[in-house]
C-alpha cells in the first residue's frame, strides 16, 4: 500500500500536497471514543490534523477567508434584486432565525441534516443544489455557477448555522429514503479507480492519520465544507475536493452535482455522521 501512495505522490507532480514519501505514522492518530460519540466513535475530523497555524485562522472569523464569501452571500440573501422580487430572508427569515420566517424552514440544521432526498428526482439534494433550486423555483432566477463564488459563500452561510451540531445521517438504514444512494456512494468509496488503482478507503480508511511528507492523511470527512483551501488559493465545495482526489490518482473526476458525487457526498455524511459541522473550514 504505501508503494502506491508513493507512486500517488510522484505521479502527482506539481501537486505540492502529494509530495515526497510516505513516513508511516501508524494509526495512532485514530481517536477511539475520544470523540465521545457512541455511534461512530472512531470518526475524527480534518480539523485535527491541521497545523495550529491553521486551526488558528480556522477558529477566528476575522481571519477565516471563506467570510468574504459569507459577506458577500448574505447581501445577497437579503436582497430582492431577482425576478421574483422575493429575498431568502422574505421566507426563511434571517440566517439565524430559528423560526425560519414566514415560510418556518430555517437555515439552522441544515447542514447537519444534508443531504437529503429529493422525492422529485429520485436523489440525493445537497446544500448547493437546493440553494438553487430555491433560487430557480422561488426567485425565478439562473441558480449560481456550482463554483461560484455566490454559492460557496451562501453555501457556507447555510452551512455554518449548524455549526457544532452533529451531522445526521440514517441512510444506512435499508428503509431509508437515501438508502440506495448510500450503496452507490459506499461502492464508489471502496471501489479502487484510475491509473494508480487505488480507492477513497486506501488513503482515508488505511492511511488515516499516517504521514504524507508535510501533510497528514485524514479521513476525509465532509463536516468542514466548504474550505478554504492554502492550495487553491480560494475557497472550494465538497465536489471540487472530489474531484481533487479523483485526479491526484489520475482517475476520472466527475462533474459538480453530478449523480455519483451526491451519492459519495450522501455516504460520507454517514461516514462522519456525529462529528460536529465546522463550516466554513481552513486546510492546506
Ligand atoms: C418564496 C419563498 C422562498 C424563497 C424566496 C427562498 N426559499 Fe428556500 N425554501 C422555500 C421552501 C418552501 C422550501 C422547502 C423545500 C422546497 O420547496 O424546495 C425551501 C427550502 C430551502 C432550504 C432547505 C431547508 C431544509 O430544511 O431542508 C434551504 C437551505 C433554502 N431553502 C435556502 C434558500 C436560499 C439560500 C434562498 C435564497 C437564495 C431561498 N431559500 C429562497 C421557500 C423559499
Ligand atoms: C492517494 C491518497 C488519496 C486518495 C485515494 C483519496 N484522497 Fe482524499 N485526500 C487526500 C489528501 C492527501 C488530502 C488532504 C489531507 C487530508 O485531509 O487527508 C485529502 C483530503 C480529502 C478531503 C478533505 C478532508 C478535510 O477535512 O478537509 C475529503 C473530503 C476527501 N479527501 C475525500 C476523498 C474521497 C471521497 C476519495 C475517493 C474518491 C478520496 N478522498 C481519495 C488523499 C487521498
């Protein structure tokens, strides 16, 4: 295993986080029940491993660089420059209104309840699908570039709502409406993939903890996004991550929302369900 993550590593290039060799770091970073959550005890969140640097800026929304995002977002949350002359605020109220407004759907647990299933597609909706799709269906407007700056900062807006409330998940449940997308995104997790043949499980399920040069592997989880990333230069969505490690073992990324990454998404937030939302989070 760790001749492929190196092999990861050199294939990767330019990509300064793949770099260099894997020193073993055991799994002596797994925190077993010190998260204090009984049904997932082993789930840890990439918080941990950041450097206290990053924590720091992470910690502090005066020096969180995804708030500019955030700024941005609600300006827009409130405004009723749109087609329907209508403001998110005007039906949910403002973002921490538990009451949720006029419409009593507020944007608090949100994101510790996403994704969801959409019983008009048949699938999984996520945050930034919905945000558009409130944004199509109510303001009567284009929805927001997937990447956009707009929807990663009212992505983060929603998001943060939650913060310190754990994520949800049931989807392992056979009953559960979410049921068969959880399969499909399990698979997709364990399934290995590209030129290196190596699945999401090799590096965040065997290697979590272990050490990549500079960078510490973590688990993967989703309960931080969307992240500012030192790499991008920028904040970035969940998918965009995806897509990252999709490519960083020359494999074929997928398309933001597309199918196969909102039921990798709908796996993963049961994957890290109990962990508290961090959003919006800082990473290398
Ligand atoms: C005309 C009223 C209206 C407007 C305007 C509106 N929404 Fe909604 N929103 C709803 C309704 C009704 C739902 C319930 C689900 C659905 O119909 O899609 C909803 C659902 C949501 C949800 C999911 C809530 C949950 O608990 O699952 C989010 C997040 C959301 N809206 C965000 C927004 C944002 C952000 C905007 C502005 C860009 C916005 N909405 C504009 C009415 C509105
Ligand atoms: C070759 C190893 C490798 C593989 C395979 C891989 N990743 Fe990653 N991934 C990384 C590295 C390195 C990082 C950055 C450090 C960290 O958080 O682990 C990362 C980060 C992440 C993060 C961000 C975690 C956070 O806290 O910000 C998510 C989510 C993620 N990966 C999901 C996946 C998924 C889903 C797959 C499978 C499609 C996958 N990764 C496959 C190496 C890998």
């Amino acid at each position: 295993m760790k001749k492929l993550i190196t092999a990861a590593i050199a294939l990767s290039g330019a990509g300064l986080l793949l770099a260099a060799c894997v020193a073993g770091g055991g799994s002596s970073m797994s925190s077993t029940g010190e998260n204090g959550i009984s049904d997932n005890p082993d789930a840890w969140s990439g918080y941990k491993t950041a450097t206290a640097e990053t924590q720091a800026m992470n910690d502090d929304d005066f020096e969180n660089p995804v708030m500019p995002y955030v700024d941005l977002a609600a300006g827009i949350y409130n405004s009723r420059d749109n087609a329907g002359k209508i403001s998110c605020a005007d039906c949910h109220g403002a973002p921490d209104d538990a009451t949720g407004g006029r419409s009593g759907i507020p944007m608090k647990g949100v994101g510790a309840n996403y994704p969801r299933f959409n019983a008009e597609t048949g699938k999984p909706i996520n945050v930034e699908l919905q945000i558009n799709k409130c944004r199509e269906e109510r303001q009567v407007e284009k929805g927001f570039k997937y990447e956009g700056d707009e929807m990663i900062g009212m992505t983060a807006l929603v998001r943060m709502q939650s913060r310190g409330m754990p994520v949800v998940s049931k989807a392992a449940d056979p009953a559960n409406e979410l049921h068969a997308a959880w399969t499909a995104g399990k698979e997709f997790y364990y399934q290995r993939r590209g030129q290196l043949d190596m699945a999401c499980s090799n590096c965040h399920e065997d290697h979590a903890g272990d050490l990549i040069r500079a960078e510490t592997l973590s688990q993967g989880q989703s309960n931080g996004f969307p992240t500012y990333r030192f790499k991008w230069q920028k904040p970035g969505t969940l998918h965009r991550r995806f897509a990252g490690c999709n490519k960083n073992i020359r494999a074929e990324a997928f398309g933001r929302g597309s199918d196969e990454y909102l039921n990798l998404e709908t796996y993963l937030a049961w994957r890290g369900r109990g962990l508290p939302v961090e959003a919006p989070s800082v990473r290398k």
